[in-house]
C-alpha cells in the first residue's frame, strides 16, 4: 500500500478545506512515527514538533507530583526491545513498531520457553494479523504485543528476551498554547498525547487542533481559546490540578480524538448535557454530504472529558470525533496508520470544528423588523419571482426560519434547534437578512 | 372520463357525510372552472357564487393600497391568450385552460421563433402530460404553461403570440361571514380563493368551508366563527390590517385547503405549538377507518396560516389538510381536477372539521361521583354482565378512562389526550355517564 | 403430557432461585385444583392452604354488606353441574373441569333440545379444543364451557341438564398478611384469589406471594409489607372499604397475577406514573438473560390496581406480570395448567420481585470523596492494571457511573435511571465503592 501524502483526486470539498486537510495530513505524517507514552521522551518531541507551528509552552511536572487521587508516575524510557527465538532470529522487534512492547513494561533479560513467554503476550486473534496496543503505566509488568498469526508460527524451544527499559524519576510534560480574545472566557480544545504509532487516535486529534491554533491567529474572537495536548488521565488531572483556581474562565469547551477517517461524526455530551457546546454541535453538519452529527448522551467512560466532567469540576466540555473510539475494528491496533487516516476527512472535521467555533463566536439574536405577516422578500432579491412550485431551498427556508422566530425570544443557535436547520446555514441567511434591513442585531445570546 | 357529481357506491361513510359530501362537490364544481388570480373578475365571482349559500359580505380594497410590507397590485384582466404555430394553428388556448396562460402575465402581441417563444414555456418533463400551474404576481413577465409532450411536438418556425391582459388600477377582494357564538371570542377558518382550475387546492376548501358555514346556522355556539375566503398570502395579509384592532377576538382557527382527496389527513400545528386547536386535532379522527391525523409542528412554510403565525401576531392558527401540498403529483398541475376530489372524502373531511368543532365547543371538565373504586357499570347497562375475556370496546374503555380521570383536574380533551383515544369517542361516552349519573359537569375545560 | 414437579434440566439460574421457583411450583399444584370464585369455600379453602405457609389473617365479611358502589353478593355454593346427551351418557362434567360452569350459574335442572342448549354454552372457535372461562357474578344466568370440538359432536335430541348450585347469605373472605419493618410505611402486595382452576393466572401469584411473605420472616426492613390475597374488584374494593382510614401508610405497592410463564416481564405503571415503585421497576431486570422490564403507562383496564388507583384512592400501586394478562392464548382457558406455568420462571419472577423490594429497601445517596477527577480505581483492586482494549464491564460502568453522579444530589435509583443499568448492579457496585472509602453513604434518597 503506497501512502498519499496529498489527496488528489477530484473533492466535492471546498478547496481550503482540502488545503488544510493536506496540512494536518502532513503534520500526522511526522508525529505518527515517534514512541509516546504517558511520560518521556515521545512526548516532549511531540511537543517540539507542534512547536513549528504555535508557540506552544511546554510543562514539565515532576514524578512524585501528587495529582488529586493519583501520583504522577517515574518516567518510562525505552532503548529497545526484542525477542529471539531459538535460532537467534529476532521474531519480535520495538524497532519495526513501537506497538510491540507493552507500553511501560519493566526491564527484562532472560531466556525462557515458549510456553512462559506465551503468558507475557498479547494478540488478536479474531484480527490475526493485527498487532494491538496494550499498557501497564500503574503496575510493573512485561509483556510484548504481536500479530496473532506471527506467534501460531513460533516453535517450541528457548527464547531470547531483551526489554531494555528504566523508570526514573522525571516528568510528565504536556503542551500549551492561548488563543486570546476580547472575553475573560475560555474555550478548552482538548487532545490527548500520550498514544505512541497509532494515527487516528490521535496524531490525527493532535494535527487537527494545532492547525487550527495555527490558523485562528489572524482571527479576533470573543473567546479565549486554550489549546491543551497532555497525556490520557494523569495528563488532564495534572492539568486540571495546576490550574484549579483558574477554572472559572473555563466556559466551553470539547476533547478532539479520532477525526482523521471517514466515520460518524459522533458528540459526546458534557455531564450537563444542555451546555452551549453541546447545543451548538447538535446543529452542526460535516463532510460533502452535510451529516448531522450523531449526538450521544454523556457517558463516564471515554477520553478525558471524563476528568473535565467528574462532579469535582463538572466543566461543560464534550468529546467530539468522527468513528467514535472503540467502535472501529483499526482501534488500538496496527491498523490504525497513515492510510487510515486521509486528508479529506481531516479537512472535514476541521471544517466542522470551525463550524463549531463559529457556531460560539457568532450566537447574535434577530429582531424582525418587519413582524405583521411575512415581508415581501421578493422586493429584497431574497425571494424567486414565479412561483407556483415549492421554492424551499434551504437559504429560503432559513430565511423564513428566521422571520418568523426574530421575536427577541430566540438566538440563531434557538432558531437553528427548532427549525432542524444547521446552525451555519441559519448564521448565513441572518447576514444577508441583516444586510436587506429586515432585521436587526440585538446582541449576542447565550454565551 | 365521466364526472360523476354524485357518489353512488356503498360507502361506510354516515349517510349525513355522503349527503354533505356530494353538496360540497357539487359546488366545487361551480367553482372549478373560473380563472381567479389574487385580484379580479375570477375573485369577485367566486364570492358571488359563495353568496347563493351564504350571507357573505365582499371586501373590496383599491390597488395601491399599503398592507405592512407589501402594496395591493394592480388588478388583472385576462380577455384570451394563445399561441398559434406556423400554419396558423392555435397550440396553446386559454380558453382550453385557464392553467395555460402564466398567472398576471403581461400583455404581448408578437411573431417569434419557437427557439425564443419556449423561454417563456413552463413544462413539467417528468409528468409530460400535465399541465403546470405557475404565476408571476409581483414582476414584469409573460409566459404560458403546457404539457411537456406537446411542447415536444412543435415544429420550428415562427409562433405568433397573443396575450391580451392589462394591469390596471382595481381591487383586491375577498369573502367574510361570521357564524355569532354566544361569547366574544371568535374562531377563525380560512381557505385561500386565488388559485384558478385547481380542484383540490382549493375549490375543496373554499366549498367545505362555505358548506360548513351553511350548516352552522341551524347551532347555537359558545364561540363565533369568522369564516374569510381571501388571496393567498396578499388576501390574509389585508385582511389582517383591516382587522388588526381587533385580533385579540381571534381564540383558535386554522387554514383549510386540499381537503377533496383521500390522502393523509395532515394537520399542522401553530406556531403556539400546544394551541387549543392543536391539542383538538391530535385527538381527532377522519374517515371511515378513523385515522389519527398526522401530526405536524408549525414549519414557515405552507398557505396563509404563515401570515396568522408571524411574530407580529402569533395567532393559534393551524393548517388542515387532507393529502399536504407538495407532496402528491396532481399538486398544482392540470391533474388536479374534479376527477381528483371524490364526494365521499369531502364528506369525511367536513365530519373531521366537524369534529373539531365539538371539541372546541364541548370540552367540559367531568367529576366522578363515585371516585373510591370503579362503580358497578353493569348496574347502570354500562357494562357487559358475563365476563371472563376482554370487554375492552372503545366504548367500555372510554367509560374507565373517564371514571378514572375525572379529579376535577382533567378536561375531556385532558382525558383524551392521556388515553389516546379519540376526543369524540371520550365526548360520547361521558354523555353516558353524565346521564347515568356518575359524572357531573363542572364546565368547561380550556377554552 | 407429564407433569414435572421440579425443573430438573440444568439452568442458567442462581441456585437458589431454582429452589425458590420450585417451592413456589408445588405450592401453585396445591391450589390448582380448588374450585374458587368470588365468595364461598374455595376461597376459604385456598386461604387454608396459604395458612401452611405464614400466619395468614382471614376476614370474612357478609353477603349484602355495602362496598362503595357495589354490594358483597350471596354466597355461591357448587355442588356439581353436568349434561346428558340423548343417550344419558354426561357430555359436560364440572368433576373434570371446574371451567365447564358458568361462573356463579343459578341453579337449573331441566330437559331440553340442543337448540336451545345452544344458546347456553360458551366455546371458543377458534381454539376448538380449549374450554374457556367465564364468570356471571352480578346477574342471574345459567351456562356451561366447554371445547368447540366437543360441542361440533353434539347429535340433536333432548338433553337433560343440572346446575347443582345455590345462591345463599354468607361471606365474602380474603386474606391477610403482615411484615413489620421498622417504619410505619407499608408496601402493599396484592394479588387475586377469585380464578378456579387456572395455574399462572393466579395460582402463580397467589404462590409466590405466600412464599416471599415466608422468605421475608428472616430479614428486617424499613416498609413494612402488607400481603392481601382477595377476590378480584369486589375483594379489592372490599379491603379498601375496611381500611380506608389507614390508607395513607400505604407507600407504594403491586398486584401480581400471571408470573409462572416465561413471557415479558411487564411493568404497568402506577396512575401517578412516577411513584417510586414506578421508577424502580423499570430499572429492574428479570431472569438468567436480564431482560428489562417492558414499561407500560398506566390504563384503567386490567387487575385491581384499577380500584387502588381510583381517583378517590390515587395509591401508587402498579401491576407485575410475566405475559400481560389477555395477550397469551392460554389466558382464561383450560391450557393455563399446570404444564403452563415452570418453576424457572416462577423462580425468575421471585427475584425479580426480591429485587424490586431490595430496590426499595436500599435507595441510598452516595458521596464521591475523590470528586477531583477519577480516583485511581486499580490502587483499589475495582480496575484492570492491563489497558487499551475495552474495559468497560457492567460493574466497571457501574463504578464509573456512581462516581461521576455522587454529588450529593442523585440516590441510587438517579443513577441507574441515568446510566440506564440495572439497580441491583448499581447497587452491588456502590456497596465495593463504599467498602473501599471512595463513597460516602449520605443516608436514604425518596422513600
């Protein structure tokens, strides 16, 4: 399988969307190799990396740190890995793919028979050529991950065994970056760091949410962007810890995983399910067929917006991503690699998530000026002059949508809920009501 | 094919609706075959027609005349139109369908090629024997309407064209009656008048509605009913400000068109949402199998309940229909003729309106005079005396929803909604037991 | 057909839910042959019968004593009931089936053609060979049961008939049960006594109530449990009457009819809809696949949780069964035996209901004392230390759920409504989180 750096062939995608889709591609591309773990060295390249394109402030907290119920943990450095069976072939090698040491394994050097060694590897056997992603972080284990039917293929006989690991003392680092607006309020973009060869979860969150940081410089906003890459768990609980008395500021906000293939869009509620995020991504579309996104209630179980909602914070931040985790057969595998991932849906889902901020940005509340009966929207260039069958489209219907609600009573994001219609189609009719004079911007509405 | 003015088959239908039904049809079709445009001679005799049932009052306001955001047109006189081809035959003749000729076309008297002449020809392609109906109210234009496999056997050539119509001062007119209730308040039923040879939409309306009319003077009403046959969108928005200071009259009404076929029934509900009218029509029935109507949420887009539901009024206006506009293939094509609307369903329609009136009028709060347990119903020939498989008739389980139901907290319409069963089957069954002496009427419920 | 006595096949059930279901099993065979009706010996025979069980209370209460609308009727005394074909050979014998009478028949000891027979014998055409059951309690009638088949081989002649039955003063009894918990709050379980020889409606409840009422001697419990076993409607009625002034310690409270099938389970709930009986059920699960209950809202049709849930009364009581009464083709027919009802399933609804009481009995608040984020569940042995792969088992969730929701404001029952998981497992997992310090027990939620 040749790997397509760009995607060339003919897009119903607007053509910056697929600009920027190539761009996060490109940037998936080189994060995609590196070993990353919840501390170390992977994560302080990643960091660096990200660093080429946003001034990203780096955090680097020691092991030993206590966090809440947690402690964070030595740091994990790995030198090599290999398994030789009894010829001395190397038939399982950390060089070929970081996936086949379990993440955080202790140090070993030993030899042992098969049948030991089996009880220290993990495979799939219903995905038999697959090699999963498994961890150890808060335990001292050892282990290897490989294809299922690699290890059918090991004989029987003594096994060379090499982990050439340490834990010591260190850091846990994660990255920072504010987009300032004319607000004391923050949004928090949330992706997660810690995953090591693994493309769609989540270099592809990771690309996404710093070109977008990249991106939105030359845009003034009301908002405050916060742009957060920390590990899973212990990464947004340190985060969290070190800035608890700032939290207050936190007025939105969503986690970013899995936006690089073609699936869903799926939105995880915040816990309290009614926030402005989550009433903004039920209106919002994705990709050339314009789907709605699949809405899911919260759930406890899932990335870190499960550390954002625990009942301590209770933050009103979602989880927004394509395929949603766990539900696709590449999850935590080998499968999950630069061909799984593509630029198109990576513009997509960057044309959603600025959706969505616009969706945040742009929440003003009409006034019909003209409120006894419809206005002549034909007088206006707003409306066809023969009639006599359905002239529906969405702009006219948006138009309508609009008129008819702009009673003082309703926001976009109000009139774009009740007529079903996307917010940003809603958003663009109301400019050009506004600009005809028939209504009026009354300010912003729930922000 | 024959048109036949009377239903004659064996129907399940009430003898009264059959009866009902073939009166309606038979002035729809005195209606069908005039030109009525949203001014005009058409208008002024459909009224006049109208007139022979009832003691309507004609309006007649003068072109020019400002209504909110719209001025009053021109009238529109049409004395012929037609297209003679190359040979000097006529191909297109008003006077063979009023549907042919755009509706207020300009005047043209010229020769063209048939190259130029088909600009301005409407075909529908995927229906290529009908004829569409299309209008031009608010713009310059000319134009004729015809079946698509006509147009497709026209030679090349030079076409003459003859449309002999003026614009020219006049007036806009429409209908009122009012049925006189015993109350102040007022419910409003409206069918638009301005559509030419369209069966469906909306002879059926404007003859249901006048037929009802007739038939209400024989009952005395708690409400009054305002019955206005006017010219879509144009004909309510006048009527609305020539009526504006009176408006807080209007309790409940809605839109009635299409009514003629055997589709749906479909009501929409106003822009309220939980209107009176809208919770009466969830709970009615239509048509010998006693559908449930199909229950729509106010959408802008639709006839003039539009205009009654704008922001500036908000009036608890609904639409009725049988089979919903747009969405059944005769829908504004020449298709939609006294073929299409058969007495039987006209007669189920006007039972359906009917009904709603009941509702309207008699939705009395019951109190159960025998609230601790069920009473004995079989002492009072209200149950069946052997037992032992289920009695659960429509009728039984009206009697037990009501005796259930009836705390002094809950209206008929209350106790319909809960059970689910139809408003006038709980109306007739606590008519029963108010005889029986096991409810007492407190008065009525929402009004 | 054998009939076995114990399930003996291996099952997926707790052990001692097998052990349960089978006690329940030889209880139901005891009462299965008992001729009952709404007053007279069998009832007081079947009392009899429950009286070997716990300390049952039996009241007896006079023909013509007033109830609410109703009167206690006399007394109805069977002393055999039989029909003689032409050739003296008896066609239709009670000895064999109490069914083939006429519930509450008057007496009859007559010569007549099979015309005229006819019109007093019920069958059911289109089970031909099932004798169906049917009651004439209120009125004066005459009449047998029995198959189609049967009656299609009668030969025309005189037929001699004999009623051996009497109408005479006597009582109406009923019995009752009663387990005292710490409260004065009283759960009131009902189920009918009334139905001759039909096995899951309702020897099944009549079973397995009795046998819960002995299960229940050796715990202690806040709701006190009030067991009342009654004839259906005018034994309701008739409790009620007694015991109207001390309704009000009546908390909540279910009929049980039906429960040895292996259909539904089926839930309907109170008049009130929401009581805490209401939302526990729906968050119960029942039998070895853990199947939801189906929810039905309540309808003034079915058992006598109509005359609890009366509007004099409005108590929140609901209805459980298996299969919903008049959906099973054995309902009310000589095919609901004994081979009808299973010890499994009767097993299956104990616990069901055991769990229903549990759900009541141990509603409590818990508190997250880590609310900063997750606590680090693998320090507390509730957390696999292995990751990557899905981990989310029922008790995992379970945790997660609890700990997400403990914020002072949900009990228990909140949080499995919201997450939408059984409440036994909420419960057992709040019970780990608890034992493990992660929770606080704040005290009891709703009671």
């Amino acid at each position: 399988m040749d790997r397509k750096e760009d995607a060339t062939e003919a897009s119903p995608l607007p053509q910056d969307d697929l600009v920027m889709g190539n761009a996060i591609y490109r940037l998936a591309c080189r994060l995609f190799p590196l070993c990353r773990s919840i501390t170390g060295q992977g994560v302080r390249e990643t960091i660096g990396i990200l660093g080429d394109y946003i001034a990203i402030e780096r955090h680097d907290v020691p092991s030993g740190t206590r966090v809440f119920d947690w402690t964070i943990p030595d740091e994990w450095i790995v030198r090599g890995a290999w398994v030789k069976d009894p010829s001395g072939r190397k038939v399982i090698d950390f060089e070929k793919s970081n996936l086949h040491l379990l993440n955080y394994s202790i140090p070993v050097r030993r030899v042992m028979p098969l049948a030991e060694l089996k009880a220290h590897i993990f495979t799939l056997p219903a995905q038999p050529d697959l090699i999963p992603y498994k961890t150890a972080y808060y335990t001292d284990a050892w282990g290897f991950c490989m294809a299922h039917a690699e290890l059918m293929k090991l004989a029987e006989g003594e096994y060379e065994i090499c982990i050439d690991t340490e834990k010591t003392a260190g850091h846990l680092s994660y990255g920072e970056y504010l987009h300032t607006g004319t607000s004391g309020k923050e949004v928090l973009l949330y992706a997660h760091i810690c995953h090591p060869s693994l493309a769609n979860d989540n270099c592809s969150g990771l690309a996404l949410l710093t070109c977008l940081a990249a991106y939105m410089k030359s845009r003034k906003t009301y908002y405050s962007y916060r742009f957060v890459f920390a590990p899973g768990t212990i990464g947004s609980l340190t985060w969290l810890a070190r800035n608890e008395h700032r939290l207050a500021t936190i007025a939105q906000g969503f986690v970013v995983s899995c936006v690089g293939d073609g699936g869903g869009p799926n939105y995880k509620r915040s816990r309290r399910g009614n926030a402005l995020i989550d009433r903004i991504a039920a209106c919002t579309r994705c990709g050339p067929d314009q789907k709605p996104l699949n809405i899911a209630d919260f759930s406890p179980y899932g990335y870190d917006e499960r550390q954002f909602c625990s009942p301590g914070f209770d933050l009103p931040v979602g989880l927004l991503q394509r395929s949603a985790f766990g539900t696709f057969p590449e999850y935590h595998t080998s499968a999950d690699n630069l061909d799984f991932i593509r630029p198109e849906h990576l513009g997509s889902s960057f044309r959603m998530v600025k959706d969505i901020i616009d969706g945040l940005e742009s929440n003003w509340t009409p006034l019909n000026l003209s409120p006894k009966g419809e206005p002549q929207l034909s007088k206006y260039g707003l409306f066809p002059t023969i009639g006599g069958h359905k002239v529906n489209t969405d702009r006219t219907m948006a138009y309508l949508w609009i008129l008819n609600l702009a009673d003082r009573s309703n926001s976009l994001l109000d009139i774009a809920e009740r007529s079903g219609m996307p917010f940003a189609e809603i958003a663009a009719a109301a400019a050009d009501l506004e600009k005809a004079g028939l209504v009026e911007n009354l300010g912003f509405g729930e922000r």
